[in-house]
C-alpha cells in the first residue's frame, strides 16, 4: 500500500483509518462473459496512528498500531525499518516513508514518452507479510482481491452525510486513466464519485453510469494507435471486469514482475490463467496497462523510463528506502560583453537585476547579509549571502525560506569565453514541501528566466 506523494519528513494522519482488505474471488464467467465474483467474508488489517511525540532522546517519532484479522493489535513504531512481528512470527508489518515504487514516464493523454515523472519522490507506505496457508487458507480456494482504502471517523453533520472514505484502490490507476481518461475532453469528473463507493459493493444504482464511462474511455484507448484491437464486445467484457475494482491474485501459482493483470486478460480471452497475477513492488504496472487498453498487447508500449528512481528489495520490507539525495539544477547563458561588464549587473546580491522580482530588501553587510525578495507574483523568498570574490567574479548564497527546499546552496559565476563572457547558475538542494520535480522545474524556470534577460541588456554571444 504507497499512500500520496511525500516530503522527506511525512507522518501519517492519527485520524485516518488505513486498510488492506482480501476476498476470496471466484471466476464467475470467461471470455465476453468474464467476471470475478468475491465472496462476502474478508480479511481486513487496519492501521491507526498517534500524534507525534518525543522519545528520551527528544527525537520526533509516531507510533500507531494494525488491527489484525480477528481484532488482536499489533503496536508498531513508524520508520522501525524491520517493522513489528505477531509472536507467532506468521504476520509482520512496516509503515513508513521510502522511496516511491511506482514510475510513470508518458504524457498520458497523447502518450508521448517523457522521463520518469515521480523521479526522486517519496511515499508512506504499508507492509503486511504473512504466511498465506495460515492466514487465507487457500485450500478454500486460492484466488483472492484485494483493496486499499482510506477511511475518516464517521461523525455526523447536519449540514452534509459523513465521508466514506478518502480514497480506495483496487488495480491501478482506475481513477486517473480509465474512469477520468484525459484524452476524453469535456467529460464530467467521476473520481470523487467513485472513491465514496463501497469497495467490493459498487452501488447498484451508479454501476451503469461507472460501466457506460469505462467503455467509452476504453474505446477511446484503444484507438490511441489508430488501429481498433478491441470488438465492441470484448471491449465492453473488459470493461466490466475493470468496474469490479479489485487487485487479483492466486496464491497457488508464480507471481512475478510481468504477471501483473495476467488473470484479467486470459480470463477475457477465454483461456486459463497462468500465472498468480497480482502485482510486486517492482511491476511496471503503467505500460502493462496501457499496452493491454492500447492495443490488446499486440506491441508492448514502454514509456521513457524502465525502472522507478530505486527497485525493491528481495528483503522485508521490500520498498527502497527513501530518497535523501541532493537535486540540482544548472542553467547557462552566453553572451557577447566582457565578464567585467556582466558582473557588474549581476554581482550585487540579491538578484535585484532579476525581471521576476518586484522589489529587493537587504538586511546586514558583507558575508551573511540576508536579502528578502519580493516576486512579481507577490512570493516572498528570503536568501543569506554565503561567500563572494569579484576578482573570481562568483558569489555563493543560501536560501532560508519560501522556495519549499532545505541545504539549498546557489552559485552564480561569470567565466571568460572567447570575445565574450559565460554566466554559469546552478544550485543544489534538497525539496521539502513539494517533490524533487516540481522544485527543480520551479529553479530551473527562475534561473533560465533571469539568464534569458541578460541577452537584450548585453547581447547574445555568436
């Protein structure tokens, strides 16, 4: 279970319940017939968590506990990198921050292959291990479903009915691209709806509007290529195995990296399943996806990246851990004026040369001097002068706050080069409030922004 994208300090909520529920699933129908039926009895463990508090070190730390199967609760200390184990030792669980399992590198809506777009970022994730033969007892049948959901305290209103949830999963991405397909323009936005549904227990009365949004997204997918792969009616079996929203997996065969949605589509093309479905840390559940909707793996559709920012491990508890690296960003711009002259635009702290800043503010002198920016768009961002030489014609410069990062350190050089001069921009960091991609998107834009000014004031080098 991966929970949103995350800082590199992220705790759990101590309000939300956090669930991983399991059914026993028979094969109701196969090939324009197919259907998963679950059964009504599930295997449910719940996790609830504390605010944070300090150990005797005086460091932050959260702890919270998992309901198991049954009701016994099993006490757990978040980030606890070999998580918490029943006494029996047949159920061990972890909750923490790690690295982020899942990858996706398309432009989803015209499938245009891009890098990694979740490069670098972090998730709060739960892990259960337990002995299937003690705990699901597939001797009773060895196909399962499988959920995750988020669930709020259910507190009456008198002003609106109490949330259901916040969120649920089954299979990926049924929410983002086959319920809310972006390549489908003007359609009305169905997710909310859909995560206030029961998993397991779609309402009766919103099914056709779910089933009839699936086949249309569904057809839209399939001509993506320009080729219809899918007859109206394995289009519409596909869709109604997707509206039974749950993840399968057979705990009697092989489960591996590529077996990912393996039952779903050999029960749609009529013929037995192979392989235990389900889906590891390690599947790149995104191209086996869209190649399934794309063109019915007829050629399989590998995006920009084969592989997320760390795999998983082969120990407990198999997510990577979380990503600490410093990012950085290095833009550069040259020109057709002498050093001396760009430095003597540039080589005044505080960037008040800058066209996004509205208005600079110094406070001190010399090394240590902060400067408070005002941005155009009324941001304010405060930096501390950190080291400066105009015979090297460098300064270097710290950020205190407003740019959502921490051990931000920023250079800014100008370097001879031919006739004419080189400024080179570049920083490192470490992005706290927003992920690693979204701040280096941010300065790279900032720095290209200022860099570009200095062309019409000094001239493009030739």
């Amino acid at each position: 279970m991966r929970l949103p994208l995350c800082r590199r300090r992220c705790n759990f909520s101590n309000i939300i319940n956090y669930s991983i529920a399991v059914r026993r699933v028979t094969v109701a129908g196969v090939g324009n017939s197919a259907k998963f039926q679950p059964a009504d009895d599930e295997i449910r463990f719940s996790f609830r968590f504390d605010v944070l508090k300090r150990d005797a070190a005086g460091k932050a730390i959260q702890r919270g506990v998992c309901i198991l199967p049954g009701g016994v609760e099993l006490p757990l200390t978040v980030n606890h990198e070999t998580g918490a184990s029943t006494p029996e030792g047949n159920i061990r669980v972890f909750a923490g921050l790690r690295s982020d399992p899942f990858y996706l590198a398309w432009a989803v809506a015209d499938l245009k292959k891009l890098p990694n777009l979740l490069q670098n970022t972090n998730v709060l994730c739960i892990a259960v291990e337990f002995d299937t033969r003690r705990v699901l007892d597939p001797t009773k049948g060895s196909l399962f479903g499988a959920i995750a959901e988020t669930v709020p305290p259910q507190q009456r209103s008198l002003i609106a009915p109490p949330i259901p949830r916040i969120d649920w999963i089954g299979r990926p991405e049924q929410t983002n691209i086959r319920l809310n397909n972006p390549a489908l323009s003007g359609i009305q936005d169905l997710r909310d709806l859909w995560n206030q549904q029961t998993p397991f227990a779609i309402s009766k009365e919103l099914q056709p509007l779910f089933l009839q949004r699936l086949k249309d997204s569904l057809a839209n997918w399939d001509m993506h290529d320009g080729k219809a792969d899918w007859t109206p009616e394995a289009l519409a079996a596909n869709a109604n195995v997707f509206l039974d929203d749950f993840l399968l997996f057979d705990v009697a065969k092989p489960i591996n990296d590529e077996s990912h949605l393996e039952i779903e589509k050999s029960t749609i093309n009529g013929l037995a399943y192979q392989t235990g479905g389900g889906r590891t840390v390690d599947t790149n559940s995104i191209d086996i996806l869209l190649t399934w909707l794309v063109n019915r793996d007829r050629e399989f559709l590998q995006g920009g990246a084969t592989g997320a920012t760390k795999p998983g491990t082969k120990v407990f508890p198999y997510f990577a851990t979380p990503n600490t690296e410093p990012q950085t960003v290095a833009e550069s711009v040259e020109l057709a004026a002498t050093p001396e002259d760009v430095w003597s635009l540039i080589g005044e702290f505080g960037g008040g040369w800058h066209p996004l800043i509205a208005r600079v503010n110094l406070t001190g002198a010399g090394i240590g001097q902060l400067g408070t920016i005002l941005t155009l768009d009324g941001q304010q961002i405060v930096e501390r002068l950190e080291a400066i030489d105009d015979a090297k014609r460098s300064l270097r410069y710290s950020n205190i706050t407003g740019m959502g990062v921490s051990h931000y350190t920023g250079t800014l050089e100008v370097k001879p080069k031919g006739s004419g001069s080189v400024v080179d921009w570049r920083a490192e960091f470490l992005a706290t409030n927003k992920t690693d991609r979204a701040v280096k998107v941010m300065v790279s834009t900032w720095f290209k922004t200022g860099l570009e000014s200095l062309k019409p004031r000094f001239g493009a080098a030739e």
